[in-house]
C-alpha cells in the first residue's frame, strides 16, 4: 500500500493528481483512480436516469445540471489516468484514442483494461518521466 499512495502523491494538489497529462501513473494507482472514474460515472448514469423520470420538473432540470456538472471533470480525470497509465507503459499519449474506441465495444474494452491493470510500467525513468514505484529521494542519491 505504501506504492499507492507515497508521499510524493499525497504532497500533490488535486489538479496534479487527478487532471495533469504529464508524468506517469502506476498500476495500484491506475485501477484506484479508475475504479473511481467508474463509481462517478454510475452516479452520472443515476442522476440521468432520474432527470428522465422528473422531466419536466423543476428537480429534473437540477439532475441534469448535476449530471453535466459531474461529467465534465470526470472525462477530464479519466482522459488524465490514461494518458499517464500509457505513459508508465512507455507509449505516447495518442494511445488513448484505443480507450475511446475500445470503450464502445465491452470485449475490447474489457481487454484493454485487463492489458493496463496487469502490464507493468516501465523500469525506471522513462521519456514521460521518472518511475512512479521509485523514491524521489532514491533518484537524488545516484547523482
């Protein structure tokens, strides 16, 4: 549990741990984050639901504003863990259209995530940045 949540991350402002592009996610963290994104996206889902059934309604009007007001940073932090989760891969950022095409389709969705929660990041710094398992006192020992 300590990878999961290092201080290093626990040092980081809300922007840079669930919007910043930049950088690498880990595993632990990766399937945290987005199990996250998938408890929020249900709570999307349910407050459209009842908008439907309140349509018309004043109430309605207010699930659908929550809704949209839900959505936006919740594509925002799923579109984020990605491109960091493909970054600790080693793969650009452009990878993430496979997430948005994939995600159509549950069996290659279903694949994909399996292939992004099991496959190790890659060993040490990378092009994207240093090893999110490594400490950052461990990178300033070697110079």
């Amino acid at each position: 549990m300590s990878t999961l949540l290092s201080s290093a991350w626990k040092d980081l402002p809300v922007k840079e741990k669930f919007f910043s592009f930049k950088g690498r996610l880990n595993r632990q963290l990766f399937i945290s984050l987005t199990l996250m994104t998938w408890i929020l996206a249900f709570a999307i889902a349910r407050l459209s639901a009842l908008s439907r059934t309140a349509a018309g309604d004043t109430i309605g009007y207010i699930y659908v504003a929550l809704a949209v007001l839900l959505a936006i940073p919740t594509t925002l932090m799923t579109l984020s863990i990605a491109v960091r989760r493909w970054h600790d891969l080693g793969k650009s950022w452009r990878c993430v259209f496979l997430n948005i095409g994939c995600s159509f389709i549950l069996p290659l969705s279903a694949l994909l995530y399996m292939y992004l929660f099991c496959t190790k990041g890659t060993t040490g710094d990378n092009a994207y940045g240093p090893d999110p398992l490594q400490p950052a006192d461990a990178t300033e020992q070697d110079n």
